[in-house]
C-alpha cells in the first residue's frame, strides 16, 4: 500500500510539473510559452480568440500538403479586391504557387493567400471522382461527405471576444460562409470533372478538416487569410500544435525565416515585400514564426527562437506589447534552463532587441 501511495504521489507531482503556469498574465489575453515541445508558462491557454493573419499559417500547411507548387496561378477578381495587407497582385497576372505561397507568409499578403487558396480550392472540386478527393501528395482519399461532416462538428462552436469584421457585417459574412458551405460539398456525378463555383469555401472546409485532424479543438475557420469573424477563432494552445505541423515541412520552416521577397510574375512584372516580422532583424536565433493583426484579434504573434539545438515557441493572442515582451518571454525561456544547455548563447552574435 505504502508503494502505491509514493507512486500516486510521484504521479501527480511530475503532472503538475508538466502543467504549465500562468506566471505572466498580463503579456496578453492569451499566450504559451514551450521549451523544447514540453510547456513552460501559458495564460488562458484554452480560451477562444480571433487570431487575425495566424489563420496563414492553416492555409500554408495545406497549400504545402496539397502540393504542385509550381504550377501557375491566376489571379482572381476577388483575391485583387482583398483588403489589409496585401502585396498588389491585379486580376489576371499570373504567379506560381509557391510564391504565393512565400508572401502570404512573409508579407501576409491577403491578395496572395486568397489567391493561393482559391486555386487549391478550385483544384479539390476539379479531381473530385465518384465523390473521392484525394490529397496529391500522399495520395490518401477523403470524402467530401466527410469533410463536410467536420465542418458540421466544429460549426457547433461559438467563439468568445471576436467581434464583427470591420469590412463587412457579421450577418453578411456569415451567409456568405453558409453559402460556401454549400457549394464546398456538393458532389460530382460519378466518372466526371467539374470546378467549384466557390473556391474558398471549397478551402476552408479543408482548413477545418485539418484542424480536426490534428486535434485542435479550440479552432475553427471560415477565411482563410484571418479577416474578423465571430465564427472563426483558435486558442494559443492550438496554435502551437499548428505551428508544429508547419515547422515539420521543410518549405514552411524555411519561408517563414525569410526576411525579403523578390518575386516575378509569368508577365515579368517584379513585385518586392518585406517581413512583417521584426524579430527576424533583432532576436538573435529567431526562425519566424507569423504575425498577426485585426481591430478584434489584436496584436498576434508565434514566435520560434533557435539557440544551441534548444527551441523555445512563444504564442501571444491580443498581446499589446507583443515585440517586446515576445523577447522577454523568450529570453526568460532560455534562463530557465539548466545552465549547460545554454553555455555560450550570448557569445554567438546577435541583439536581443528589436529594431
């Protein structure tokens, strides 16, 4: 008995070790700080919030699992038409999508990410057969039934301090949404092709099928750039589950590290953007990860900082001083580590601070 006794308490004390503990709860209405994947310090870490342009970073990890980044992109009337940040795409030029790809990442560039989902949208309605869409890269089936199916489960949710999009009425855009949910599952007639009349909407059901996917139970979408909407939000533990996924895809952790852009449409029109990421320029070790901002969501960031083959992910969701306590996070993240892990960081060059 004694023996099981010491176990059951040898049990709870090592899960309260691994619970993380708000330490900082005034950073942000939301944030998480991990060490190496295993949780440090986190604030409200389950509470649903709009994310802004962290919604990207879903639509880049299926812009890179759907794959044929090299194919040609034209650029609709409604991905020039978007609003925020954009990068200046006009209606009909034509980019690959892997430098779509880049300036939603780099620049959050609206006009990019809706033209990059578009035209993944349009492809999965495309190769529909018999009711089969089949994921290009792993070459794995799954029902348009199915994902409509998780659309369905995670519609059920209601999201907590989101507030109506500036642009538009939160009744318009979510009619406009129930709309694409519609077009997004209707099915083909067995052994033929067809396209999409709604492109995004085809998309975002895919963006919540994956957020299911991977277990994110605090999120839901129904933009793929992070335009303000009631229905759409995450969580910062969710967040870095997502960030996750996207540091394991080589093209991803290798974009999100970029500090300019340099790209050239099929018509050889130059268009040239920087990071919306200063840390990139200041922290020493920083690899990304995406910024993010809207009048509901706030000032966003998911920080990855690099030091000694250690990793520390700060995630911060309404956070109004994100810079700078992004890098007080990260580096109270490093001194919390034993001494040796971190031996000779602050000989390797860099600023700590952002410029």
């Amino acid at each position: 008995m004694r023996l099981i006794a010491a176990m059951a308490l040898l049990v709870c004390a090592a899960a309260q070790a691994a619970a993380p503990t708000d330490r900082y709860p005034d950073v942000a209405a939301a944030y998480w700080v991990e060490v190496d994947g295993r949780p440090l310090w986190a604030g409200h870490a389950d509470q649903r919030l709009p994310m802004a342009s962290l919604t990207k970073l879903m639509t880049a990890l299926i812009a890179v699992e759907h794959g044929d980044l090299d194919s040609w992109v034209e650029v609709s009337a409604g991905a020039a038409a978007e609003t925020g940040t954009r990068l200046g795409l006009r209606r009909g030029e034509k980019l690959t999508r892997r430098d779509l790809l880049l300036a939603a990442l780099v620049r959050s560039a609206n006009d990019a990410c809706r033209a990059l989902a578009d035209s993944i949208g349009a492809t999965a309605d495309a190769h529909v057969s018999t009711g089969t869409m089949t994921d290009t890269r792993t070459g794995t089936g799954a029902t348009a039934g199915a994902l409509a199916s998780a659309v369905a489960t995670t519609d059920t949710r209601t999201s907590t301090g989101a507030t109506t999009d500036t642009r538009t009425s939160a009744g318009t855009r979510a009619g406009a949404r129930a709309r694409n949910g519609k077009a997004a599952n209707a099915h083909a007639p067995a052994g033929t092709t067809t396209e999409t009349r709604d492109p995004t909407g085809t998309f975002v059901v895919r963006m919540n099928a994956r957020a299911a996917e991977l277990g994110l139970a605090d999120t839901h979408y129904t933009d793929p750039c992070g335009h303000d909407d009631a229905a759409q939000y995450t969580s910062a533990r969710d967040l870095a589950a997502l960030s996750h996924a996207v540091l394991a895809e080589p093209v991803l952790a290798e974009a999100v590290q970029r500090r300019e852009l340099r790209l050239t449409t099929a018509a050889g029109r130059v268009l040239s953007a920087r990071t919306t990421n200063p840390l990139l320029d200041g922290l020493q070790g920083a690899r990304g990860l995406k910024t993010g901002t809207t009048p509901s969501a706030g000032r966003c960031l998911v920080a990855v900082v690099e030091r000694n083959g250690r990793r520390v992910l700060v995630v911060l969701l309404h956070a109004p001083e994100r810079w700078w306590d992004s890098v007080g996070l990260v580096e109270l993240a490093f001194d919390a580590l034993p001494p040796r892990a971190v031996q000779g960081a602050a000989t390797s060059g860099g600023d700590a601070s952002v410029r």
